[in-house]
C-alpha cells in the first residue's frame, strides 16, 4: 500500500536560492527536451495530400524518446557543467516527465483520455522535483537529508507510520513556501484486501452535480459549503485588480501573491471538505457506487429551451457556468480519488458505473422520462415516482452497479444522437 505525507520546509535562504536555481534549470531543460520532440516530429511528419513536390530531405534522425532524451543528459552535462549540482536522478525524473506529458498528448491516459498538446513553461511554472529514490532513514531529528541540497529542517506536524518505507522524495514550491511529500510504501499491506460482496442493504450509490455537491441514494445530500463561494467571489474581485493594475509594477506583484495564496486556500477548502465528505459516505455503506466521469461529459452546454411563443426560458446553463462549475469541475475527480483512498485503507470499495441515463429514467419503473437539467424534480407519468432528481439518480446509479437494472434503451437512444451529429 502506498500513501504520502507532505511536510513544510524550513529552508534556509541558501538552501531555498539553490532550490530556486535547480527548478529553472530543470525548466530550461525540460523545454529544451519538449522542442527536441517537437522538432522531430515537425521534420518527419508528411500529410499524404499535401506533400510538397519541392521539399528538403533532411537525413532522417532516431525519433528522441525516453531513453535517447536521457543519454542525452551526459552531453548536457559537458556542455553545461553547471547542470552537475542537480542530482543525477533529479534530472532523469525531468526527463520522465518529458515522456509522460508526450505519452498523455500522443496515446491517452490508462482511461484512453488524450491530454491537450504540452507546453513549454515559463518562469515559475516548474514547481517541483523527485528525487525518485532516497537514502535509507532520510528524517534525521527535524531535519530530512536531500542529496546535493543538504539537511532540511521540516515542521513534521505527524509522524510517519512503523512499517512504512520512504520510496521517493518531491520538493514543491507553493505560494507560501517549499514543501516535501514523501511517498511511502507497505509491502505488507495489500492494497485491496477484502471482498465486500454488494447487496441492496450494504451498498450506497452517489450522485455529483453542479447544484448539490453530491446526493446519495438513501435520499441525503452534501451541499456546496457557503465559504467556497465567497472564497471565489473573493478572487474575482481580486483577479479583476490585477487586471487593471500596471505591468510590472510592485502592486501588480503583490496582487498576484494574493492571488496564488488564496488559491491555495482554495485548494485546500475544497480537499478538507472531500475528506469529510468521504467519511461521511463510508460511514453509511461498506460499497460506493459512483458515475465514472470519464464518461460523463461534464462540459456540454445545456441546450436551449423555448416556450410556445419562442421566448427563451431558463435552461440550467448558468448553473453549468459560473462559479458553481469551478467549484465542482475541479473537484468531482479529486473527491472520487478521495473516496477510493478512504475506502481502500477501510476494506471498503468504491465502484465506478457508467452514468448514461441515470439522469433521464425512471428510478422505480426504469422508464425514460427526459428533463432540462433546469428541471430538479422527477415526477414520472408511468408509475408516479416522486423525488428529487439527483435522489433519482444516485438509486438509479446504485441499481446499475448493482446489476438490477440495466438502462439499455438509455444507450440505444445516445447512440442513435451520436449518428446524427455526426452525419
Ligand atoms: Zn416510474
């Protein structure tokens, strides 16, 4: 079993410079790689069909990959001695990177997601580095020993578990200061080690949405905090003077370290908030059933809704937009790791199910009755099921991982608007 503690540094001032140092190089040459890759394939791709009839034939080069990248390193090294004071394994956990970031844009994730073209980062946009091995017992008393950096005093605000070994090192700067994470690992704790057999009675199904953080099938639900709002609000304003503020003067400077610190605060409001939340679900059902979100797509626009004499009535986009939307668009996916962290640590089990049509049938009688996402209450026509639409979904979502109920018509029907759109 894996798990990761993060502690704050208390670098000295030389020891933060040289930290400082080591990221821009380790951004110069992550960019440097990054454009090695791009280059080639700029040099060697040829669209059949508009293949120029005049064209120079550069000698074809080995395409750069992980490993020719890191062989690389040895000529960077003579080249730029200076590049020597970053631990060997800091700078080939760079040149991983490089791969993964490529890996993501050409082939997708394990999900078969395809992540947008990489991009070259500017000052301050390379924030962290792994050392992917450390040395046996690296906490000494308060400090934590780093190749090449030194001992590091660290506030260890909790011990580390017994029985845990410490597998690798990574060193962020965030807005208000430099952290260490340690990934430790337990071989003898399996990862998942006990069978939760599912019944109607063990299990919950849950619901995320816009309006509501989450709703669970046994009709509760998990309301967006009121503190995420005004945290948000609270940024617009802010981002809104720094937009007006002069480039590159001292106030612009300072609003932007605003900025960055009340995102983190952000950030961390919202992690808190995901744990106990989790909590609060684990303690209802030993089996979670959730949307898989990768299926779902969050960032469709509603569609437009008009009443008989073609006024446009409300249809739930602003809901979709907004600041609702980056509350919970940054959140779903974290909150679901979360949840499955908690659960595997407890013996529980989190089951992710395919969402299509939970939102649109019938949670009693399974059949379809469709609604505007501005529409909150399901009221069916064929057996009289009230509820709340997310109530609604949530059991249906249950019902589905359960196998009791299989919403075929649901697929049938999508897969028919997908034809369309594409004809
Ligand atoms: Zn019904």
């Amino acid at each position: 079993m894996r798990l990761a503690y993060q502690y704050r540094l208390l670098p000295t001032a030389q020891q933060s410079a040289e930290m400082d140092r080591w990221l821009d190089m380790l951004r110069h040459a992550y960019n440097w790689l990054l454009a090695d890759r791009f280059d080639w394939y700029e040099q060697n791709r040829c669209p059949i069909n508009a293949c120029p009839l005049i064209c120079s034939i550069a000698e074809p080069r080995e395409q750069p990959d992980y490993y020719s990248q890191k062989r690389g390193l040895v000529l960077l090294k003579r080249e730029r001695p200076w590049y020597a004071d970053i631990n060997a394994q800091v700078l080939q956990d760079m040149v991983k990177r490089v791969k993964l970031t490529f890996d993501r844009y050409l082939k997708g994730d394990s999900n078969g997601q395809r992540s947008g073209k990489p991009r070259f980062k500017g000052k301050g946009r390379y924030r962290s580095f792994t050392y992917p091995q450390v040395e046996a017992n690296p906490i000494q008393g308060n400090r934590v020993n780093l190749s090449k950096i030194g001992a590091l005093r660290l506030i260890q605000h909790r011990p580390l578990p017994d029985g845990f070994d410490i597998k690798t090192a990574i060193i962020s700067k965030k807005a208000d200061g430099w952290y260490v994470t340690l990934t430790l690992e337990d071989k003898a704790v399996p990862v998942f080690s006990s069978e939760v057999e599912p019944n109607w009675d063990n299990s919950v199904g849950i619901d995320v949405g816009l309006e509501k953080f989450a709703s669970t099938s046994d009709g509760n639900f998990e309301p967006i905090p009121q503190h995420f709002r005004s945290s948000e609000e609270k940024l617009a304003r802010l981002q809104q003077k720094v937009s007006v503020a002069k480039k590159g003067s001292r106030a612009r400077k300072l609003l932007i370290r605003k900025v960055a610190k009340l995102h983190q605060k952000i950030a961390r409001q919202r992690k808190q908030f995901h744990f106990e939340v989790a909590g609060r679900i684990l303690n209802k059902a030993d089996m979670v059933f959730v949307e898989d979100l990768n299926v779902k797509n969050m960032s469709r626009r509603a569609k437009p809704k008009q009443d008989e004499a073609g006024k446009f009535l409300p249809n739930g986009q602003a809901a979709k937009s907004g600041l609702n939307k980056s509350i919970a668009d940054a959140g779903w996916s974290q909150f679901i790791d979360i949840l499955t962290f908690k659960a595997e640590k407890a013996g529980q089990r989190v089951v992710r199910v395919d969402p299509k049509g939970t939102s649109q049938h019938c949670s009693a009688c399974l059949n379809k009755v469709p609604k505007e996402l501005s529409e909150r209450w399901h009221s069916c026509s064929y057996c009289g099921n009230e509820m709340d639409r997310d109530t609604n979904a949530a059991i249906l979502i249950k019902k589905v991982g359960l196998g009791i109920a299989t919403l075929k018509n649901a697929q049938r029907t999508s897969v028919r608007r997908e034809a369309r759109a594409v004809s």
